[in-house]
C-alpha cells in the first residue's frame, strides 16, 4: 500500500446508479448523477477508477465519464482483481451494500481498503437487510455508511438496537460487532444548474404558457402517490389559497406516471379537488422542460408522506433556483428547508410505534409486496391541510415573501449543498477512514483480530469444500494424473472445440499445456503445476475437464 494515498475512491462502476435517462427515473439517479459529475470534476490529476464484475459495466461507466469530461482519463479494477483496491485505499459502492461488499473484501484482508455506501431508501427488506448486516458482517470501523438524514441516522440506530436485542438472545451475550462510520452527509446539487435569471425566467413562463397574473407552484418528481407523495393535500390547500386570495393559481406537474391509471387517477383528482386550480402536466425527464419548470415557477411544493424517501433531492434543486419551499415535515426535508426561512415545514402524523406488526407481517410473508407495504404506510399518514393552506396561501398573496424565501434558500444551496461543497466532506471521510484502517492495522492485538478473519464468508464456500462429499474420489496436490492410451493433441482440440464445450470458463491454453506436460507419463497434480506455471487449484480443475473428456485418468496412490 502506497504511504499517500489520492483523495479519492474507487467508485463502484454500475451505470444504473448514474443514468439520467432512464425512462424510470428515480432520485437515487439524479442523486448518483450529480455525485459523479462532482468527482470528475474534484478528481485533480488523478483517473476516474470505476470498480465493476463485467467489462459491460465499465464500458458504460466509462462513457458517462467521458460524457462529463472528454479528457477524463479512467481506469477500470475488474472484481477479480479487488486486491488492486488497496493502492487507493476506500471502494465507494454509490447504494447502501457495505455489508454485502464486505463479505467479498473478505477474500483479500479486512484491512486491505475501506468501504463506503451512502443511503438511498431504507424501506426495502434489500436495505435493511444490508442495515442490520452492518452488525453481523466482517464491517470495520474504517468504513461507513453515509447517512443523508437525521431521519436517516435515527432509522438505522432503531434497526441496530433490534439486531443486538436479537443477538444477545441468539447468543446469550452481547457479540463484538462495532459498526461503520455513520457520517451525515447530505445530498448535494450543482447549484449553477439553477441560476436562472430574468430572461431565463421569462423564457420558463412562455413555454408553460403562464400569464403574468398567475401564481405557479410547482411539483417535480414521479407521479405516484403510493410511493412518493400523496397529492390529495396539494390539491385541497392549493384550491383553498385560490379562494382566500383571490389569485390565479396554476399547479405545475412535471414527472412521470408509471402507467395510465396511476395517470388517469391524478387528473381526475385534480379536476374533482382542484377545480379552480389550472393544472399543467409535464414531463419532468426531459431535462429542457425540467429547466423551464425551475426558472419559471414561483413556489415549490413537495409534501412527501411516503417511508421510502429518506433525504429528497428536489427541496434543495428549488432552493438552487431561488424558490421558496413548502414541504411536508419529514425524513430529510426537516434538515434542509428552515421553517420561516426558506419556506415552510407543513405537519405530519402517522401512527406511534408498535401500531405496524400486522403490516410488516404482511410484507415479510409476501402477502404485501413493496409498493404496497409503501401505500399501506403512506394511507396511514397525514399531512395537516390546514397548515399546509395557511403557509401556501400567504406565499400565493405576498410576492416580497416569495423573495426573500428564495434568495435566502439560494444562499443556503451555495453554502451547504452545492456538491463540490459536499463532494469535499466525501474526501475528508475517505482520508479519515484510511487514517482509521492504518491506524487499526499497526496494533498488534488488532492485527491479530484482523489476520484471524477467515477469507471467505461461510456462506460463501469453495463449491468443491460445500459439495466435498458428492464424488467418489477427489483431486489433490499428490493425485498420479496421466493421458488415457491413444490420446492425441487433435482428439483434444476436436472435443474443445465441440458445441457442448462452448463456454468453459477455464483458459484452453492451460488445458493445453497440462496435455502436453502429460505427453511424457504420469506426474502428480503438483508436478503438473510447477511443469506448466500454473497454480494447484486451476490444474485440478483442468485435470478434471481432461477427465471429463475421456482424455487423462487420476488415481490417488
């Protein structure tokens, strides 16, 4: 490992986490996407390294980078190699895997790198899963899992409570197992994206076709009230702030509908709920519209109430684009939008702790799926409509409010979410994290903690220890391996080259060489491997695709 290592990571290269076309676009890709664009251009001298199992993933990582950065040089770890991962010194993995990824770092030394993930959803069975993995996977002290929210941080130290409960009963005991770093760090966004101004906000009004006398508030994000936002309480609070105020109030729809009835549902609520409010759908990944949604609106509104947000990147794009924010009082929305200040928190209720065993059953025995364990929790949450009219009409009737919300929400994105701002606290926790797995491999006693970890999870075997009781005889370093009478370099090619053989994951070459070592009489499987510059493990496996054509015997003395 090299004494100074960049101030940087090797980034997890899975275009999925990164790609703003998707046709179902969903926050974690505009979250992964603005990260990227961050570290191309916080790299400094050093290459973009990208992490991936197939060469796919990288060719397509690699041309996103490129599409932020033609001169962006790159380098590509493929997961066979993860020991190269050490010359850097941290894996971030852009998801919430750590636990996963540690039972691979497993294979190479828990102290060769660090890992870091950073949360998305906390919902899924998939993430706490990963959540509660934390404790009982070899995960370290020199790594972390970024946590976005106070909301956040609460959700896995609730999680890691019940885990422990749940261990000291299983063990009698309580069991080693000290987490990760659980950093906050927020979300960031690229606040120049934003910086509309006047002829841009003109520009915005003409193409959504707004009057001059009409008030836009605008919503932007998928249109699905089971696993976002429910849009029942903007609907009635928005047609209230028309009639208290007497303003033309137009409703700014820009996202997506997973299917025309999830479509059909929203207009007509919109038509029943919000009679006097015109409303505008559009379609918000179209990154031309997007802009022309930001720089001409005059309110953002987002009044999530769904359990698997956990930050919500759009109140800070609106704070970017100077607009005051009215959101729900939720998940990460409580950290970034100041009551007062850059806009208004709007009440929420939901049930107390305790009232959800039935729903959680439901979902663990498959009788909910996802989406409906989301809509399940999302029915029985409120957003106070009273307080939610009371805030948005007075920013309906008050231009200046409107002004100084924004310019104070805009100076705040500048100061605290702008992502080369935050980009730079991903750098301090990575030196961190490295200072913290340097530190913890020069103790001896430590040293010896960490040397003991098998190198490989239990529940990850080598296939030939798991299923070592199958065969009648098996392969090792002092099997006697020879040809079978009559066999010939041809007869080998011939059966290689043959469609049953297609795919093989071992190197022809060495089935090759191991052949023609053998042409000279029996060797030992270890006389095989010095003969051929090839290690025990990959002869065997040769010396039994040989067997398998007909072509070596093997006979353990």
């Amino acid at each position: 490992m090299s004494d100074v290592l960049p101030p940087t990571a090797v980034i997890r290269a899975e275009p999925d986490a990164y790609d703003m076309a998707k046709v179902e676009l969903m926050g974690r890709q505009s979250a992964g996407n603005g990260f990227l664009r961050a570290a191309v251009e916080g790299r400094g001298a050093h290459p973009i390294y990208g992490f991936a199992p197939v060469s796919a993933s990288a060719d397509g990582f690699r041309a996103m980078v490129r599409g932020i950065d033609s001169t962006a040089a790159f380098e590509f770890i493929p997961a066979l190699q993860l020991e190269r991962v050490a010359a850097v010194g941290v894996l971030y993995l852009a998801d919430i895997t750590v636990a996963t990824h540690a039972r691979l770092r497993q294979r190479v030394g828990l102290s060769s790198f660090s890992l870091c993930g950073v949360t998305h959803t906390t919902a899924s069975t998939t993430a706490m899963d990963e959540i509660v993995g934390l404790l009982r996977e070899p995960v370290a002290p020199w790594d972390a899992l970024i946590c976005t929210s106070t909301s956040v941080i609460e959700t896995v130290r609730r999680l890691h409570e019940l885990e422990r409960d749940y261990q000291r009963w299983r063990y009698g005991r309580d069991v080693r197992g000290e987490p990760p770093q659980l950093p906050l760090i927020p979300l960031g966004v690229h606040c120049d994206d934003y910086a509309f101004d006047e002829a841009a906000r003109e520009a915005g009004r003409r193409a959504l076709g707004l009057q001059p006398d009409e008030v836009a508030a605008l919503f932007i994000g998928r249109l699905v009230f089971h696993a976002k936002a429910h849009p029942y309480p903007m609907f009635r609070g928005l047609q209230a702030a028309a009639e208290r105020t007497g303003r033309k109030v137009v409703l700014v729809m820009a996202g997506w509908f997973p299917n025309d009835s999830v479509a059909a549902a929203f207009k007509d609520g919109a038509r029943q709920f919000a009679p006097d409010v015109r409303c505008l759908w559009i379609d918000g990944r179209q990154p031309d519209l997007r802009d022309h949604c930001w720089a001409g609106s005059d309110i953002f509104v987002s009044l999530a109430d769904n359990i698997q947000e956990t930050f919500g990147l759009t109140p800070i794009e609106a704070m970017a684009a100077g607009l005051p924010a009215v959101v729900s009082d939720w998940d990460g929305y409580k950290d970034t939008v100041r009551h007062g200040v850059d806009g208004f928190r709007v009440r929420t209720l939901m049930p107390e702790a305790g009232m959800g065993q039935a729903v959680a059953r439901a979902l663990e025995a498959g009788a909910l799926n996802y989406d409906h364990y989301c809509w399940t929790g999302a029915q029985a949450t409120a957003v106070d409509i009273a307080d939610f009219t009371e805030v948005v009409s007075a920013l309906v009737a008050d231009p200046g409010m409107r002004r100084r919300m924004g310019a104070a929400g805009r100076a705040r994105a500048r100061e605290i979410y702008d992502w080369p701002v935050v980009y730079r606290q991903y750098q301090a926790l990575w030196a961190d994290l490295n200072a913290r797995r340097r530190s913890a491999a020069a103790d001896p006693a430590m040293r010896a903690w960490i040397d003991a970890l098998p190198r490989a999870a239990p529940s990850r075997p080598d296939p030939f220890v798991a299923f070592g009781r199958y065969p009648t005889a098996t392969l090792g370093r002092h099997t006697l391996v020879g040809l079978v009478p009559g066999a010939t370099r041809a007869d080998l090619d011939a059966r290689l080259a043959h469609p049953l053989f297609t795919g093989l994951t071992s190197s022809p070459d060495t089935t090759r060489r191991i052949f023609d070592a053998l042409a000279g009489g029996e060797l030992t499987l270890a006389d095989l491997s010095a003969a051929t510059l090839r290690n025990d493990p990959a002869v065997a496996r040769n010396v039994g695709l040989l067997a398998k054509l007909g072509l070596a015997t093997a006979r353990n003395a």
